[in-house]
C-alpha cells in the first residue's frame, strides 16, 4: 500500500509542536512536485513552520479538501517500547507517534492526491496540511485567511482525525483562559498578615468546579457526546516561590468546552463575576487582591447537520449508516464557521491510541481510509457533483 509506504516517511519526521514541520512540508510539496501539482506554502510568523495547501484537478472551481495537521505531541515522559520516530509494522499495526494523530490520514490523503494526478478531474481535490493543531489549532488560522480571499471555497471538507473511519458531524468548542490570582508576600510565620494568592487560586478552582456543577446538572444537553453537557477543567496551577513566603500571585489555567447550545463567553462572563466577588472579599485583607482573567486561545465547535446532504456524500463514501460526535476539537469548526463550508470528520485510527506510548494505526484502518478516498476520487471525475446542504 502506497499510503503504509508514505506514513513511514512522515513518522520519520519529529514534528512535536514545539519544533519545526518544514522538512516534512517539504518533502510532500516535492512529492505533489513530481507528479506536477504546485503547492502554495503558507510559512509562520517566524519562518520555522508552514501550511501547505495543494489542488489537483480544474483550478476554476471548488472542490473537496482533506485537511489534516502535521504537528504531533511530545514523548517525553511516556514509556515507549519502539522507536517513536521510526515506524514498526507488528501483527497488523503500525506503530509511531503521530500514527493515529493524525498522520495515517495524512498519508491516505497524499496516496490519494498521486492517484488523482493520474486521471481526469472534473471537480478539483484539495489537500490542506497545518502546524501546531496540538496546541490550540493556531497554524490553520492563515490558511483559512488565505481561503476566505480565494474566488471559491471548498464545497466539502473531510478533516481525519481518527474516528475507526465513523463519520463525526461534531465536535465541541474550546476556550482556554488563564487566571491569575494577585495577593499579598509575607513572611510564612506571620502568614495570617498576608494574603496568599494560593489560597486565592483554590477559592477560584472551587468557583470553577461548582459551575462544572451547575453545568452538569442543569446546563444544556447533547446526547451524542459521552459527556453530554459543557465541561470546565482546570490544568495547571502555578505559584510559589519558597516554603517560608507567603506567595503574592498563583496562575490557574482552564478552560471550557462547550456544546453548541452553550456560549463559552456567557460562562466566562459568570466566572468573572464569581472572580470579582472573592477578589472584593480578599480585599478586605490587601486592597491589592485581584483575579484577572484572559483569553489564551479558543477555536469554535462543529455542528453540521446529520441530515445535510455534505453528510450523506461522505456517508456514501464509508458506506456508513450512523453519524457520531467527537470529543476531541479539530480545525473543521473554524473552516465551518469562517469560510461557510460543510465538514465531517472522518479518519483511520482511534483517538484512545493518540497522545500515549506505543501509539499505532492498525493496516485495516488504513485500508478503510484508502478505500473512501478512492471512492472519492470516483466522484470526483463525474459531471456532477452534489454536496450542498
């Protein structure tokens, strides 16, 4: 299989978030290269990443795009027992970080983009590979920018992340947001004279836990996700200097995924209010205190009817029945909401492999995923090809 061959090489290439996707951008820019498809190279602020962008077939139209991130996340701390770089093939599985996330689509989509080079198009594929998905889907932002000023958008995106090859119609929104917690230092024997912002910080997380709770319990509801309501979580919490210091400020990352029903800002606009009031009451104790919130990242959530006809195309293509929601966020919700285009998410693999040691895709799912594109490719050389909603 074409597409095993190609995984193998993009595996081979570290791209956690933290460093550079430039040698794997370029070696599928010289793969689409030789089969005659120029790319259009969308590089970062700092010239260390890029978007790559591709269309085979008539340039005139629209057509369906396969978008995919090639960013990975890191390996330290995990206990692998294979090369995470190097890709292994063992009883029907292929091993290496990005395996399921979400490099094995990639791979179909680039095999895919070579067979489609070889035949006539009469409705273009598109191929879309972004930087720095991990951290907050922050590298597709220019290529959506650079799509919203295109004379046409695509007519369908199918994003991959790993779904067993289920046809995912939605995903929740994100917000991240950070809090920090302004008190007053002292010395740890007179601490009752000052204001420790750790302390601060809990009453916040506590003022986060009973909106998960309210949420929960009274908040809107979306049977098709395994965690039918909006979510509040806190990650990290960082303050503290020394034992015998009484801190003066403690940082409290979190955030809010929320359902489509809900709105992320109306939460946060509820929790600043809950800030304000245990920042008045500490008040009392250093006028200083304070809780000040700010947005760090967010992206928007997917919600394409199940009923569209962009979902029964790709419907036709797995030969699926039923449609899921997903847990995960993707980029598909900002080509949704900012370029109008119908998207499914829908690729090889599980997300309970991705982000863990050992993670792999197994040959099956990618045989899945090589036939739906192939099936695409059908489609694509017809007169006629009907996705709209």
């Amino acid at each position: 299989m074409e597409s095993i061959q190609i995984l193998e090489k993009l595996i081979a290439f570290p791209t956690v978030s933290r460093d550079s996707n430039l040698d794997l951008i370029s070696y599928v820019a010289d793969v689409l290269d030789r089969h005659g498809v120029a790319c259009q190279i969308i590089q970062s602020p700092d010239g260390q990443k890029a978007n790559l962008f591709a269309t085979i077939g008539p340039t005139e139209t629209s057509g369906i795009m396969l978008s995919g991130h090639t960013d990975v996340v890191p390996i330290e701390g995990q206990n692998w027992t294979l090369p995470p770089f190097e890709m292994t093939a063992r009883d029907g599985r292929l091993y290496g970080r990005g395996a399921a996330d979400m490099k094995g689509f990639a791979a179909c989509a680039l095999a895919a983009c070579v067979k489609a080079t070889k035949i006539t198009l009469r409705t273009p594929l598109h191929l879309a590979l972004s930087y720095d998905e991990e951290i907050g889907c922050i590298g597709v932002r220019s290529l959506v920018d650079m799509l919203q000023a295109a004379p046409q958008r695509p007519l369908l995106c199918i994003v991959g992340e790993p779904t067993d090859m289920q046809v995912a119609t939605g995903h929740k929104g994100k917000l991240a947001a950070r809090a920090i917690c302004k008190g007053r230092e002292g010395h740890s024997a007179l601490a009752p004279l000052a204001l420790n912002a750790i302390h601060l910080g809990c009453d916040f997380v506590a003022a986060l836990r009973r909106e998960q709770d309210r949420l929960a319990r009274d908040g809107a509801r979306d049977g098709d996700y395994d965690i039918p309501y909006t979510t509040v979580h806190v990650g990290k919490m960082n303050a503290g200097v020394a034992l015998n210091i009484v801190p003066n400020l403690c940082q409290v990352d979190f955030e809010i995924r929320n359902i489509a029903a809900d709105d992320p800002h109306e939460i946060l606009d509820r929790l600043r209010d809950e800030a304000a009031r245990l920042a008045g009451e500490a008040s009392t104790i250093a006028p200083e205190a304070a809780i000040e919130i700010d947005i760090t990242n967010t992206y928007p959530g997917l919600d394409t009817p199940a009923s569209s006809q962009a979902v029964a195309f790709v419907k036709s293509l797995t030969g699926a029945n039923n449609t899921i929601k997903v847990a995960f966020g993707t980029e598909g919700g900002l080509f949704s909401r900012d370029l109008g285009t119908p998207t499914v998410v829908c690729g090889p693999g599980s997300m309970a492999q991705g982000h863990k040691p050992d993670e792999f895709v197994s040959v099956e799912q990618m045989r899945r995923c090589d036939d739906m594109l192939e099936k695409l490719l059908q489609r694509l050389c017809d007169d006629q090809l009907d996705t709209e909603q």
